[in-house]
C-alpha cells in the first residue's frame, strides 16, 4: 500500500538520512525488495527501525512476527534481540522466505529466527496449544487484514503482561475515512481499529506513521 501519510517534498529524505541507522545487508535486502511486483508491502526502513528500538526498550527475548515477506522487519528485530531471543515468523510465501533467509543467514542471525511455514493462525494456535500463553514479549502483525482481529487475539493471549503488540496499515492509505470504500480489507481494517478501541485489556496508541501504526500494551 502506499503512504497514508506524507511529509513535504525532501523532508521524508531528510528524515531517513539523518535517523536511520541501516546496515548494508538491510539497505540491499530493502533494495533488492524494492525491485518486486508486490514491493510495497515492505515495511519502511523508519518504520522498521522504531520497531527494532521498541523491542530493545522492552527488554523482549522472544517476539512474534505475523508477515514476513522478504524478512527486511525480521532483520531489523532479530538484531535487536540478545543472542539468546528467538522471533518466531509466520508466512506461507516460500519464495519470499528464500529471499529473507539468505539475507538472515548472511547477517548471522538466522539462529535467532524460528520460521514457520504455514499459515499464521496454525502457528499461533500451535504455541497456545503447547503451554506458550504469556511466553511473548513483542508481536508484530503485518499480514492479510481479514484475519488482523485472530492475530491479535492469538498474540494477546501468547503475550506477557506489559508485552507490546504492534499492527501496521490501520489506516489503509486513507480509506478508512472513506465511507465509499467497502472492500472487505477495508472493513476488516475498520473493525479492527474499533475493537481495540474498546479493548479494556490493553493501552492503546495509534500512531500517524506511514500507513498507520497501532501500538497496544497488554495489561496486568
């Protein structure tokens, strides 16, 4: 999706040049991705790094990450984490994995990452069943719309207290203001935003970046 929100002509350059702290194995990963069909569902290398500063600011040692695509945000996370820490990624796409793990394994911190091929929900489902609730302490969700309310409701249960879930694209370029627009992503993305409105359990931050970020912390 392209930009919900915009900056002024040169200030967007601006921003990234004085902020983002990219390796060069991230900046041709992000190259290389830009260069694909579907090259924007790729996080934003600013984006990518608020995430990565979030994770080290929470002290997190194992994540999830719901959407992986060519792996440039599970780069950026794995890097964050201790040695020890472990992300586990969820998507179904094997090509684009094969791109993430080549650049992940050339990073060295492949060891850090549990990649499951398979759909997310399986995923999840699979750790609550084996005895993960409360075993997380980050989640990223940046996968199909439709299915956002699961994901979250699946990382919430998998999350610690004060654990942080992070969903991107709430604001669907625009459209969710758009009372003209009823496709059913927009509508999914509509009703998530709503949901977490009115969700008791977590402290909630909608941030206007990019597309539009959400930021809910499980509480106690």
């Amino acid at each position: 999706m392209s930009d919900a929100i915009t900056l002024p002509p040169g200030l967007a350059d601006y921003v990234r040049v004085v902020s983002v702290r990219e390796s060069d194995t991230l900046r041709r990963l992000r190259e290389e991705t830009a260069a694909l069909p579907d090259a924007g569902m790729q996080t934003s290398p600013e984006q990518a790094q608020f995430l990565a500063l979030l994770v080290r600011a929470i002290g997190a040692r194992r994540c999830l990450e719901i959407g992986v695509f060519t792996g440039y945000t599970s780069l950026w996370l794995a890097s964050a984490l201790p040695d020890e820490g472990r992300l586990v990624a969820c998507d179904v796409n094997e090509r684009s994995v094969a791109v993430a793990r080549r650049y992940w394994r050339e990073a060295g911190v492949e060891h850090k990452i549990d990649m499951r091929l398979a759909p997310a929900l399986e995923t999840l489902d699979a750790l609550l069943g084996e005895g993960q609730a409360g075993a997380f302490d980050f989640a990223y969700i940046d996968a199909d719309k439709v299915n956002y309310l699961d994901y979250y409701e699946r990382a919430l249960a998998l999350l610690r207290p004060g654990g942080v879930i992070a969903a991107d694209n709430v604001l669907w370029s625009g459209l969710v203001i758009d009372e003209s627009a009823t496709d059913r992503e927009v509508v999914a993305i509509r009703d998530f935003n709503e949901r977490l409105r009115r969700d008791e359990r977590v402290s909630l931050s909608l941030l206007a970046i990019r597309d539009g970020l959400t930021l809910a912390c499980k509480r106690s």
